[in-house]
C-alpha cells in the first residue's frame, strides 16, 4: 500500500509516512516528525517527493519516497533519502538522487555530504553516483536493541 497524498501545505505527512515504512526501526536512523518539521523549516533545507508512477515533486498524488537536504554556502548535506521497499528495484531512487544532484549542480553546490550505517544496501546506489567514502562515526547510531551501530560519512565532489 502507498503512502496517500498529504495536504499541499504540509509535506511532513508523506515523509513520515515513506519513513515509517522505508527505515526499519531495529537501525534507529529514522527521525520522529518534530525533527522533520523543523529541519523542513530551515531556510536552507530543500525536500523532494517521488510518486509510485515516478513523478518528481514537492509535492505527488501518492509518494513513494524521499529526500531531504540542507545546505551552507555551496555545500549540501543528504540527510535523508528513502524510497519504500515495495518500489525498490524500479528505478525510483535513481530518479530521485539524479534529480537531487542535478538541482545541486544547478545551485553551484560544490560538494555533497551523507551518512549511512555501515550495512546500509543503499551504499552501492550512492557509489554508482561517484560518492566515496571519507570518514567514519563510531557507534553513530543506536540501534532498538541497545547495540551501537557505525556511520560511514560520504563525499561526492561536483565540481
């Protein structure tokens, strides 16, 4: 089942609802809908939607994923980036991370940032892109079940 469409002026709502389903809860890497709302509130934060059919939005009749950024002078953080399981493999998240860099390239964005746990499968899709590994966060992320999980910092320069 997708996510329904949320109210035009509240976008919270369908990212929360991609999150939910997208971010298993035993990584502890979702964040709760106040973190949302205010990062969304930042003059410099940007979010896109992609629907279940590929239309790429701000704002999509049923979404199927997302990405959410903030940016400083001509660097830009992906903060979170997610597409539900059920339309994993069809291309969406391509769409999307294409969509995002070339809005990057668009704004002068020099360079691009990411964290993900260690075992995130989502590394080759970033990797495809030109994002390297530069760094490392020890025990980043916590875990439902107490245990401390790595972050791998990623790095794609633009130009």
């Amino acid at each position: 089942m997708a996510a329904r469409a949320w109210p035009e002026s509240d976008p919270v709502d369908a990212i929360m609802a991609v999150m939910e389903r997208a971010f298993d809860p035993a990584f502890g890497e979702a964040w709760n809908r106040r973190q949302v709302a205010d990062a969304l509130l930042l003059g410099t934060s940007r979010h896109m939607l992609v629907a279940i059919d590929g239309t790429i939005g701000e704002h999509v009749e049923e979404a199927a994923g997302f990405y959410l950024t903030r940016s400083v002078l001509d660097e830009e953080e992906l903060l979170l980036f997610a597409i539900m399981p059920e339309f994993r493999g069809r291309g969406l998240g391509t769409a999307l991370l294409e969509q995002f860099l070339s809005s990057a390239r668009l704004r002068e964005i020099k360079r691009v940032f990411l964290e993900m746990r260690r075992s995130n499968t989502a590394a080759s899709l970033y990797e495809k892109f030109g994002f390297r590994a530069v760094g490392e966060r020890p025990s980043y992320y916590r875990g439902s079940d107490g245990r401390s999980l790595d972050a791998i910092s990623y790095e794609l320069v633009l130009g």
